[in-house]
C-alpha cells in the first residue's frame, strides 16, 4: 500500500504506473479524519500489484524509511 501526495486521482496512478514501477495501481481509500491536521487529510491510499522492481534495489537508493 502506498500513500499518495495531495494531488488529483489521475496524477498519481500515472506516476506510480510504467517501466520500473508497478503493474497495477488502485485507489483503495482516501482518508477523512476529522481530527487531522489539514495537510495531513484528503490522502490517497493506493493498492500495488507487480512491482517492477526489487525492494534491494529500492533500499540501495533509499535509505530513510518513515
């Protein structure tokens, strides 16, 4: 599950899809906490399938997890 940046529904399937990325990419939920900080609200939660990728490739070029 990935978190997505306060951006439209389009913009960020379109940059967790293609070459080196994942196969599939589904909105899944969107948060809506009364209670949240308004920057932290309104967040898209995608579901991933068939990443392209390795997670040693990933940990090789990042190495700060949240």
């Amino acid at each position: 599950m990935i978190m997505g940046a306060h951006r439209t529904t389009a913009e960020n399937p379109a940059d967790l899809q293609g070459p080196g990325r994942f196969t599939q990419v589904e909105l899944a939920a969107t948060t809506n906490l009364p209670y949240a900080m308004p920057d932290e609200n309104n967040r898209q939660l995608f579901i991933c399938r068939s990443p392209q990728f390795t997670f040693a490739q990933i940990r090789a070029v990042e190495k700060e997890f949240i």
